[in-house]
C-alpha cells in the first residue's frame, strides 16, 4: 500500500546553483548530496523543514533519457515552460514581496482565485513555482 509521496524530481541547469536557490532563497534545507566515485551521476536532494519527509530531488536532464528527449527538456527550461513545484504558503502578498526582494522573477503577482490568493514565479532553471495561500473551496465557487 502506498503511504505517502516521498520524492519528487525538477530538472535544473546547474545543481549547485539550484541548491543555492533553493537553501538561501526559497528556505529548503540539504538533504542528501553524493557524487558517484566516477563522477558520473551526482543524487541532489533538498527538503522543506516543514515537510522532511519529501525530498525534491535537483537533477540535470540527462541518462537515463536519450540526448534527444534530455536535448527537449533543456529547450523547455531555456522556454522558461517546465512545471516545476507548487508550494503552499500562509501569507501569498507577503512572501511574493520577500522573494521578489530576493531577485525572484514573477510571472504572475498575488491573484484571488477561488481556491485561494495565488502567485507564479520562476526558480533559476526557468521551472514554474506556484504560491498558493489556500481557501476552503467548493466546485461551485468555479462558475
């Protein structure tokens, strides 16, 4: 039986620089950061301290995809059009002003919409970040 989700994975450009943005700016913590011996594979993962027990794995499109498909997925971060995290947060207008004080780029400021106050950033691979201060809703608040 499955329990819970443990991991998640967002391809990024460079995962020291994505492990930065992620500590210094977005508050996540390292978890886990291993080079194999060869060298060829480096397991990246950081973690909210709110929610340790997910991981968001930082990796770069590579093997196992083909060059083909990894070539895609670098078209799409430079596009700025991958999904990357949706993360929930308690006040949407004050943390949208605290990382845009941080240099994080916005694609969309705080809206209302009928599951809450929500806000689209990009982290530093161009991965869509969605910030959602979260309302009780019903299906019929959509129409």
């Amino acid at each position: 039986m499955i329990t819970h989700v443990s991991i998640t994975s967002v391809f990024v450009k460079d995962i020291d620089a994505s492990k930065a943005f992620y500590i210094d700016v977005l508050g996540f913590e390292e978890h886990t950061d291993i080079t194999l011996a060869d060298g060829s594979y480096r397991w990246c993962t950081v973690k909210h301290p709110s929610q340790p027990e997910l991981e968001v794995h930082l990796t770069l499109p590579g093997p196992p995809l083909s060059p083909e498909l990894a070539e895609t997925f670098r078209r799409a971060q430079d596009e700025g059009g991958l999904f990357g995290l949706g993360l929930g947060v308690d006040d949407c207008r004050k943390t949208y002003e605290e990382l845009r004080s941080k240099g994080v780029e916005f694609l969309q400021e705080p809206a209302e919409r009928p599951y809450g106050v929500e806000a689209v950033a990009r982290d530093n691979s161009g991965n869509w970040l969605v910030l959602v201060e979260r309302k009780e809703f019903s299906p019929a608040d959509f129409t």
